[in-house]
C-alpha cells in the first residue's frame, strides 16, 4: 500500500508490534511517509502487540501520528498481550476476542455505508 492510497478510506486502523516501548523504524517511515497525504476528518484506532509486562507500548506513538495528521480517534486504542518472552505468539488467552470487541466497537462508531 502506497501513502496516497488511504485517501480512498473514511475509516483507517493503524497497527504496529512494539520494539523497546516504541514502534519499529519501518513503521515509523511509514507513518513520516504519510506527512503529505491529507487525513484531516478521517476516523481511526490503533493498536499494538506488546508483551504483557511491557507498560508502554508502540500505541501511544500510532495515536500521535493520527492526532497529528488530524484524524478522529473512534476508539480507545487497544494493546493486545502476548506472554512476556512468548517471542511471536501465541497471544494470551482470552486476547482474542478482545480484539473481536475492539472491531465491532470501531464498526458501530462509524457511519454505515448505503
């Protein structure tokens, strides 16, 4: 996906895995890379993996770039938690449908399509 391809949606998630508290430095150019692309107006949420004794997590800085870039911000973000050491996976229990919950949320706090 290219930067100027989100000006097609009204509604855009951002997710990210967290690296040392922070989001990874591809995820970080990705974001830079969207300075020139107007997203005022546009609704969103973010989310990131962490592991779940991390505190801080790549989250706040998906949301900063949103608030930045003018987005709305539909949803609290959401952390999803994997085992501390887990590597990539599997993800705790029950975090699943955490994420399940945040998805519907997110859909019923934008306007239906007709």
């Amino acid at each position: 996906m290219k930067p100027d391809d989100l000006r097609a949606f009204d509604t855009i998630v951002f997710g990210t895995p967290t690296h040392m508290e922070d989001i990874p430095d591809d995820v970080k150019r990705f974001m830079e890379s969207l300075k020139p692309v107007d997203l005022r107006g546009k609704e969103g949420a973010a989310f990131d993996t962490r592991y779940e004794d991390e505190p801080i997590g790549g989250l706040s800085q998906l949301e900063k770039y949103m608030k930045g870039y003018g987005m709305k911000l539909v949803s609290s973000g959401l952390p999803v938690l994997l085992p501390s050491g887990a590597g990539e996976g599997p993800l705790i229990k029950n975090e699943l449908s955490k994420c399940t919950g945040f998805g519907k949320l997110i859909g019923e706090k934008i306007p239906s399509a007709t």
